[in-house]
C-alpha cells in the first residue's frame, strides 16, 4: 500500500501529542501516589529513631560523595558495590534474626535448630509485614535494634572505609553523614516491604527479591511478562507486514550519481565543524582507558598491579571507583554527543550549497563552549566529591551525584543552551532547505530532534537534592532513557537518511518518508516504553503494563531499521569497487545490527518483567547498555566522523587503512567483551538471584567467586581491542587534522552537485 508523506507526518504529530499526554498524566498521577517518608520513625518506648529531615540528608550524602556510582539505590546506578535498597534489607533482616534468637533461646541464630530457626524467620516475617503507612512509624524492639546496627555498619563501610569493597577511608567525611546514609537506605529498605496502601504489595512490587523478608515476585509480573511474549511475536509479524506492505523505498545505487568527494566542495564552516572530531577523539580514549579501569576494579579492589605500592600513590583514595566510574560515563555521552553535534553543523552546507554569514566563527564558539562545559563540569565532579566544594553550592557547581547526570546543576544548564545554539545554527545552515521543502521535510526533522533534546533535557532541572528519590528517578530516566528511545533515535533515522542521501544511496523525497515512517514508531513505542524503568522504585504499579507494552513493541522500529541498514548493505554490494564512501558505510550499517542486538535483542530479553525483577542492576544490563550505547549510537557517531573526515580530507592524501583496522578492532572487542564475559557473569547473577536472593548475587561474595573472576579477566582481550581501536582512531585523526583540502567556493552549475541534485524534484 502506498503511504504519502503527509499522511505520516500527521500521524507523527498525533503519536506526540498522545506521548506527551499519556507522560504527563502519569508524572501527576506518580507524584500523588509517591511513596511517604514517615516524619518520625520511633521506637517501643517513643523515642525518636529518624526523622523525614535525615532520610532526606542521607540521599544528599549520597549524591554528594558519588556513591550512586559505586553501588547502586533501587537497582539502579553501578553494580560495583551492593545495591543499598537490597543489603540494607538483607541488614536488617539478618540483624533482626539474630536479635530475636537472642531474646528467645539465648543463642545465635545460625546455632539454632531448623524448627526454631523458623519461629524466628516466621517473626521477623510479622514484624516486617506489619509496616503502617502514617506520618509516625513505630518500630519493635527488634526493628529498632536493627537500624541502629546497620547505621554503625555504614560507619564503618563508608566512613572508616573498606577496602576490600572498594571503599576508601572518608568516603564519607563524618560518621553522622554516614548514619544519615544509612537512614536514607533503610526507608529504601522500608518501602519495599511494605504494602502500598489499598494494595497487596509493597510499594517497589515486593522488589528486590528477599524471601527471608517476605519479598517475592507478584502475580503481575508473571501475567505481563506473558503478554510481552505474545506481543512479542505479534510485533515482529507487524513490523515484517509494515515494512513489505508499506510502500518504502529501498536504496539504489544505479538510480542516483554518487558524488565523488573530489567534487564536493568545502565550506569553512565545514572546516571548522570538523574540529569537533579530534576533541571527541581525545574524551573517547580517556573514556576507553577509564572502562579498563573500571574492569580491572572487579578484580582488584584496592590498587592497580601494584603501581600504586611502587609509586607510593593511594589510587583507590586517589581516583576510586565511583569517581572512575562517573568520568567514563559523562565522557561517553560528550564523545558521542560531540560527534553528533559536529556532523549536524557538517550537513548543512553539504546539502544546500549554503554558507551563512558568521556561521564558522558561531560553530567555533559552540566547540569552545562545549570544551568548557566538559572541562568545567568534570572539574566539578571531582572537586565536589572530594569536598572542596561545600555547603548548598555542590549540587550546583559540583557534582549532582546522579548517574548519567553526575555534572552539576550550573554545567547542565551551559549544556542545554548549548544545545539551543547547536539547533539555532542547524537551522541556519539548512533555511535555503527549510524555505524550500514542507514541515515534515529531511532539514525541518534535524531541527525538530535538536529541539527535542533540548526540551527532554529541561526535565533534569525538575528535583532537587531533597526531592523524593522516587520522583527524583522519574525524572531522570526523562533525560536518560527518553533521549535514547525519542530524541536520539529520531535523530538518528534523520542523520543517517541525509548521509545516504549526500552519499547518493537514497532520493530526498524517499528519504523523507523513511525518516518519518520510522521515527512514527520510534517515537510511537519508545518514550511510553521508558516506564519499565518504573516498575521497582516506587512509582505505581500502572506502570507495569503500560511499561511491558510499550518495551515490547519498540521491537517494531528495531525490526525496520535492522531491514533497512541490510538492504543499504545490499546496495552497497551494488555499487562495486568504486563506491568511495564503502567505510562509513559500514560503520551505519555496523550501528543498524549492534542497535538490533543491545537495543532489541537483549532489551527485551531483560525488559521482560519476571526476568527483570531478578535482574534490575545486574551485568545483563551492563551487557544490554554497553551493545546498544556504544554498539548503535557510538558506530553511528564514529561512521558519521568517517564520512566527514573522507570529504575534508584532500583527496591525495586519504587513507583508510588505520581506520579500517580501528572499526574491526572495536566491533571484535566489543563482541568479545558482551558475548564473553559480560553476559555470561550477568547470567550467573541472575541464577543466583532466583536461587538464594537478590542481595547475594550483588554481594563481595558473589563477584570473589572463581567463575566470577575468571570472567571478570575473560575481558581483558575485549577490553585491549577497544582501547588499541581508540588510540588508532585517535592517531589517525590526528594525521588526517594535517591534511585537509582547502574551502572552497560553490559553483551552482557543477552537475555532481549535492545541493543541485537536492533541489530536483525527484520521487514521489
């Protein structure tokens, strides 16, 4: 069947407006049926055990010494350390048990026989069963005996330090901030065993996995995850009937002149967006030497080979895991963003022939803002966590503490006007395309996806440090996860469709309804489909199936792009040994199958609501963010660095070979990582999670065990590939800086023209 562009574009506009009424009516109804912190938790006899005023000071000790990058708080945040919801649980469970076989039998309760064993299990089962929701909670005896003792645990942990944990001394500055820590963990801890009121379940769906505590899976998450199954096979039927009823069209090389790169001319604004190249080449190796970092902290807790001994440096106290950890997350997204934002400001007079006044000394402003920003914010980072920072200012100057948005609140701002200037000068390269095409046109969906980055980006700015974690979470996955399934996908299928268009492969008018067919169900199934991230901290349990439905069917547009980059690939074949784009080329194509495997394949996998309540903050999701991160988005961004490096970089003096070496190099070691080690210990976690409990599968325990280890070490070959990849890419970049072409002036009457071709009116 035959779909025009039009009736798409409409259909775009509904899927968003609908989007954002389905968020925004959730975000209210989340805020009102958020889980409470008690003004006062009190003991037997009265006395006062915390206050709302402390659980709230312990979640800012919290993001002000980094620790969500060290362990994690609701499953979510790094799987290094425990995770603080599940061992503050585990704690009081434990501590519980043994204050009850004291009272009762005068004994420990690993001295006790089964049968007594079990009254007192059947006790702290009660005891813990019996959590009120009411501005005043009132503990046992044994509750009260618990909490004080987890408290002076984290003292000891994360005051004192522990270094077999990973933890140095002071990561915490005072034993009080820690026992306020401790508060904030155990209310974590509390809301998970108890029953959301005029429900029979927990506010966090009996998450994590405790069976000593009562926390077991509920019948909804069995029931959903079979429904995910069956749409499932009914969405992949879909978005196989979509892509061969609907009437698309495929790449063809014959079709269209492919340009030769001697012939298309360069701008200085051209020149100057190139730039953004060697600067994310630079974040993307300190990136790539943190990640071996990182990987060798599992095995290693407390130095690296001995250097620090032979220096006499304390690396852990130096740069600890979960500053470590921070640096190779925020530059992560800056190298990809860079590059993104570098081939959007590349595009323009790629494709219009048009150089707006000013627009090289805009662009150049932009990078140096942008190295401002990175510098700056990292910078922050790390003095705020190091405490040269204090009082109100350190979620504002330093670190916000956060993962993924660990920079302060000062340095997001400077980003989202970054952002704003990065679409503001977008739009000015491609107005001769904006004046000429309609609203749903290849140059307005750039423009579009910049400003929806933007817009998303603004949901960050919505808590503060002393906002309820849970809501807190709501709004960041906004920023996190919203960006990948929305703004970023859309931009993707956009960018991608323009290259292929400059690089000859598809017709503009082809093009345009590609990109809006797809970004109508990118769109249409993924920022609904954010809410699985909802379905253990907190939010209401109306999350769970919007959440199973949604994750499911953004299979559908994964199916499409996965369809689409091998039929590219088939024209590629077409085009024979004189195709000159051939290498980023493959890296699209590259982007295209990782994004099927670490988007699809395993999000779904861990999104599966059963399998996920095992395996919330486990090396599966590591598995799944590594592929889809770096596998979809990374290749996309380094193939889109490629094609700006063949055309500005004179013609005599360009060489792929390194390059070559480099993508082989990075998709081999990323396989190796994923497939080898990262998934297998990932499946190990989650046999032990359903086996003895979730606490336990994130334990020292657990990581310490031989198999564990020796996976741990299987990465190390992966982990070499991608880091030597790096450092080529880096060099070669760094050649390729020394040898490009001079700018040139357009001449309109040159038939190999992109622009010129562009303004045919071509397809239908």
């Amino acid at each position: 069947m035959e779909v025009n562009r039009g009736t798409l574009a409409k259909l775009l506009a509904i899927v968003f407006v609908f989007n954002l009424l389905v968020m925004g009516a959730g975000a209210l109804y989340s805020y009102e049926h958020t889980p409470p912190i008690p003004k006062e938790v009190t003991g037997p006899d009265g006395g006062t055990v915390a206050t709302d005023a402390q659980v709230r000071e312990g979640k800012t000790v919290m993001q002000q010494n980094g620790l969500m990058n060290h362990g994690s708080i609701l499953g979510n945040g790094a799987y290094y350390g425990v995770d603080y919801t599940a061992d503050a649980l585990q704690l009081k469970t434990q501590l519980m048990r043994e204050y009850y076989a004291d009272e009762r039998y005068g004994r420990a309760y690993d001295a006790l026989p089964a049968e007594d064993q079990a009254a007192v299990d059947s006790l702290v089962k009660s005891d813990l069963a019996d959590g009120t929701v009411e501005a005043r909670v009132q503990y046992s005896s044994a509750e009260l005996y618990a909490h004080q003792q987890v408290r002076e645990e984290y003292v000891e942990r994360y005051h004192e330090g522990a270094r077999e944990r990973g933890v140095p001394a002071d990561t915490i500055d005072s034993a009080e901030e820690a026992r306020r820590f401790a508060d904030f963990a155990l209310w974590t801890a509390w809301i998970s065993h108890t029953d959301r009121p005029g429900g029979d379940a927990s506010f966090t769906n009996e998450w994590p996995y405790a069976p000593g505590a009562g926390n077991v899976p509920t019948g909804g998450a069995m029931i959903w995850s079979s429904i995910s199954l069956v749409l499932l096979v009914g969405g992949a039927g879909v978005g196989v009937w979509l892509y061969k009823s609907v009437e698309l069209p495929e790449p063809k090389v014959g079709a269209v002149e492919i340009p030769d790169p001697s012939e298309v001319d360069l701008y200085p604004s051209q020149r100057a967006a190139s730039r953004f190249i060697p600067v994310a080449a630079g974040l993307f190796l300190v990136q790539t030497l943190l990640g071996g970092l990182l990987a060798h902290y599992y095995v290693e807790r407390d130095g690296f080979f001995g250097l620090g001994e032979l220096l006499g440096v304390d690396i852990l106290a130096l740069f600890p895991f979960s500053m470590a950890k921070t640096f190779h997350l925020d530059l992560a997204i800056l190298w990809i963003a860079t590059l993104w934002l570098g081939a959007g400001l590349f595009l323009p007079a790629l494709l219009t022939g048009h150089e707006p006044d000013r627009q090289k000394t805009y662009i150049h402003v932009l990078l140096g803002a942008l190295v401002v920003a990175a510098v700056g914010g990292l910078g922050g980072v790390w003095l705020g966590a190091q405490g040269y920072i204090d009082g109100g200012l350190w979620w504002i100057l330093g670190n916000e503490g956060l993962e993924y948005l660990e920079v302060g609140r000062l340095w997001q701002f400077g980003l989202l006007a970054g952002f704003v200037l990065w679409t503001a000068l977008v739009a000015r390269g491609f107005k001769p395309m904006l004046d000429r095409e309609p609203r749903y046109g290849l140059a307005h969906m750039i423009v579009y996806a910049g400003g929806s980055i933007g817009l998303l980006f603004v949901s960050g700015m919505l808590y503060t440090p002393q906002t309820n974690i849970v809501m807190t979470e709501f709004w960041r996955w906004w920023v996190v996860h919203m960006w990948v399934e929305g703004a970023f996908e859309f931009f993707i299928v956009a960018v991608v469709s323009l290259t292929l268009v400059s690089m000859g492969l598809l017709r503009k008018r082809s093009a345009e309804k590609a990109v809006v067919f797809e970004a109508l169900f990118v769109m249409g199934t993924g920022v609904i489909g954010v809410s699985h991230h909802y379905w253990w901290v907190g939010q209401p349990d109306v999350w769970v199936p919007l959440g199973t439905v949604f994750s499911t069917l953004e299979l559908i547009p994964l199916v499409l792009i996965l369809f689409e980059a091998i039929n590219e690939y088939r024209a590629l074949a077409t085009a024979g040994e004189d195709f000159p784009y051939t290498l980023p080329f493959m890296f699209i194509v590259a982007s295209g199958l990782w994004n099927f495997v670490g988007a699809g394949v395993l999000g779904f996998f861990i999104n599966l609501p059963l399998i996920n309540y095992y395996e919330h903050g486990t090396y599966l999701t590591v598995g799944h963010a590594h592929a889809a991160m770096f596998g979809a988005f990374g290749f996309l961004a380094l193939g889109m660095a490629t094609y700006m490096l063949r055309l500005s970089t004179a013609p005599g003096e360009w060489v792929e070979k390194r390059l070559r070496w480099a993508f082989w190099m990075w998709n081999v070691g990323l396989a190796v990582m994923v497939f080898v080690s990262v998934l297998p210990v990932g499946f190990l976690q989650l046999d032990a999670a359903f086996t003895e409990s979730y606490a336990y599968a994130r334990s020292l325990e657990f990581y310490n065990s031989e198999t564990v280890q020796l996976l741990f070490w299987a990465r190390m070959p992966g982990d070499t590939l991608i880091i030597l990849g790096t450092a080529l890419f880096a060099y070669d970049v760094l050649v390729k800086r020394f040898s490009l072409r001079d700018v040139s002036i357009s001449d309109e009457d040159r038939p190999s023209s992109i622009p010129n071709r562009l303004r045919a009116e071509d397809d239908d």
